[in-house]
C-alpha cells in the first residue's frame, strides 16, 4: 500500500495552506501549461487520479465532461472534495492507485496531477491506465522533474564563481527515495525522464506532448518566488495517446 502521508493531520493542515489548494487550479503555475496539453472535453468519460480537493474534476465538468471519477487514497482528500462537489455527474472513490484497477475501455482521458512519483511500480500504472482507456484515448499527467526528485538533499549551493547552483545526486540511480516535507520521511520514488517515457511507450502510448515546466516572465513578476523554478525543472507534464489496443 503507498504511503498515506495526507491523512498526517499534521503534514494535512500544512498542505492544505498551499497556494495551489486555497486558489485551486488558478494557485497552480503550471496550470496554462496543462491545459493546452487537455483535449476537447465535451462528452467525454474522465478518471482524476489523485483528485485532492477535486478542483481538476469539478473544471473538466464545467467544460463539458460526460464524467468524471475522482480517486484519492486520503480519506482527508476525499472529505474535502465531496463537501465542495454538488455535482452528480461527478463521483469520488477511496482507492489506492498502487493496487487499483478501473474497468477497461472505460475512459476517454485520465488525467494525474502531480501523484505517480509517489507509485513504487508505474509500470503496472501505466499499464493498469492504458486498459481503462478506450482507442485513442489520452494520458495527461504531471510529476515531480526526475531531476528534482534526484536531489535528494535540496539546497542553495555556491560553485567556485559564486553562482548558486542546485545539485543532484545519484540521478541514475532509480528507486525510492524519502524527503522532509511538512512531515519526515516522505517516500516518493525516483525514475530518470528515459524510464518514465519508455515505460509509456512499451505499454502502448504515444508521446504527443513533453514539457519541462518553467514559469514564464508574467508569473515571475507576480510571484517573484518561481524564480527559482528557471534554475532546475521542478516539474514534468506528459501528453500520451493509446494508439495500441492490446
């Protein structure tokens, strides 16, 4: 079973004060950047993996989603998305994405925000995602850079010129690896970029889009923080297409 660190009431009450989660998908950077990586939504049978809050879910809605289930493991999560759902349309489930299996050929689109780092075994994932969509249908899904993941120790270094730098370690060695955030002892699980997308392509994908977010000037003058973000890639978004109906 993966980590369950968001029912943490703890880590929870931290997170929950998170841009991203007091303003939603507007609180969310790379937001403009999924959402030119979406396809049409009108009628279209839609899986959130890792839903959170349900903000993702409720939007695909108002675009004109046929449906959409929501899947979360944290009964904190689930909770929370439910009590800002009126939607009948939208259904929420209490599941672990390690051991899931949603019916196959079910979905048009399955989409996961910045949850399958947290998968020890995203082969069985991927595979597990490519038979719940029906032909053609697409994967839209963000994760941690596989180069953020590897610094396993994040801090502001100085190299020999005075630049700060940000260093990485043991990228290529994949495998879990456990982080201090809100909490000690985070497990996440590293895989290098090539990992990631061949596994996408050798269960039966087609890369249709890559992104190494980075924020744009506009942002950075609103949120001088995400600065930062121009000096490593903090996050990944993937556009992929089942093109194979194994």
């Amino acid at each position: 079973m993966a980590q369950n660190i968001y029912d943490n009431p703890d880590f929870f009450a931290c997170y929950s004060q998170l841009s991203r989660q007091v303003h939603g998908l507007d609180g969310a950077p790379e937001w403009p950047a999924i959402r030119a990586m979406l396809p049409e939504l009108p009628g279209k049978r839609v899986a959130d993996l890792g839903c959170g809050f349900g903000w993702a879910s409720r939007w695909m809605r108002i675009q004109g989603a046929a449906s959409v289930l929501g899947v979360d493991l944290s009964q904190n999560m689930i909770a929370r998305a439910k009590a800002d759902t009126s939607d009948l349309a939208i259904e929420y489930k209490i599941a672990d994405l390690e051991t899931i299996e949603l019916a196959k050929a079910a979905f048009n689109l399955v989409y996961s925000s910045l949850t399958s780092h947290y998968i020890r075994d995203f082969g069985r994932f991927a595979r597990m995602i490519q038979n719940a969509l029906v032909l053609g249908g697409d994967l839209i899904f963000t994760i941690e850079h596989p180069i953020f993941m590897a610094a396993a120790h994040p801090h502001w270094v100085a190299d020999e010129d005075g630049r700060m730098t940000w260093p990485v370690n043991g990228y290529s060695v994949e495998g879990e690896r456990r982080t201090d955030w809100f909490a000690k002892g985070v497990v996440k699980y590293h895989r290098t970029l090539g990992t990631t997308l061949n596994t996408l392509i050798g269960v039966g994908f087609e890369l249709r889009r890559v992104e190494e977010f980075a924020p744009v000037r506009e942002q950075i003058e609103q949120l001088p923080e995400l600065a930062e973000e121009l000096e490593r890639p903090m996050m990944l978004l993937v556009s992929a297409r089942k093109v194979d109906a194994r």
